[in-house]
C-alpha cells in the first residue's frame, strides 16, 4: 500500500509506502502531485519485483525467505 501525500510544513510531496520487509518508509522532495504520483508507480513496480535495496544487514536467512515468496512457486 502507498500514498501520496502534501508535507504542509516543508511545502511539497511525499510517498508513504511499505518496503520488502513491511517497515514503512517515506520518499520526499516532489514538487507536483503528479511527479510523487509518477514516482509512487516507479517505487511500487520495484518493491513488488524485489529489486529496491534493502537493509544492508540482512542475513542469508531473510534473503532467502524474501527469494522464496518472490520467485518461487507452491
């Protein structure tokens, strides 16, 4: 799930979204809706095919459960 939304404060747009491990994160800086907008469907393609970075510490473990769900089929 993501969202789009209007930083009153610092006076631009933001994207809400959930990573591959499910924490939330938050991307910034838009100047428009629709560039946040564009950037949403750019960051949701990536999340859903597995290619956005992740923690850096992640262990075999996690790479391996995050592989499984991804690619592999029941």
């Amino acid at each position: 799930m993501a969202k789009v939304r209007k930083n009153k404060r610092a006076n631009y747009w933001e994207v809400d979204y959930l990573d591959l491990f499910g924490k939330r994160k938050v991307k910034g800086g838009f100047k428009t809706k629709v560039e946040a907008e564009s950037a949403m469907v750019d960051i949701l393609s990536k999340v859903q095919t597995g290619t956005t970075p992740g923690d850096c510490k992640m262990t075999f473990k996690e790479a391996s459960e995050i592989f499984m769900r991804l690619h592999a089929s029941k």
